[in-house]
C-alpha cells in the first residue's frame, strides 16, 4: 500500500489506460493504492505504467 499524489480515481483511470486495474482508497484526506503482488510480468506492466502516469 503506498500514498498516491493525486486523486484516487484519476489514478485509477491513468493506470487502467496502461492496462492495469488496481483500487484506491481514502484515509484521512489521503488517497491510496493497494498492489497484490502477480507474476513477474504483470508486476513489469504495473511498474512501467507507474512511470508512464509519474
């Protein structure tokens, strides 16, 4: 789980562009992101659409 440095949802909505589905969640004014960890590949594809939306 990591802090996300812009609304949740946007997140949501530029990471499913990448091809990736996560959730996000508010805690205290605070929007963040689980990530269960998958196969070597899908975590690649999580880490480069990172980049690209960072």
């Amino acid at each position: 789980m990591f802090p996300i440095r812009m609304k949740g949802e946007d997140f949501v909505g530029r990471m499913m562009e990448q091809g990736v589905i996560i959730r996000q969640w508010k805690f205290d004014g605070q929007y963040w992101c689980r990530v269960s960890l998958g196969t070597m590949p899908q975590m690649q594809v999580f880490a480069d659409g990172l980049k690209v939306i960072s």
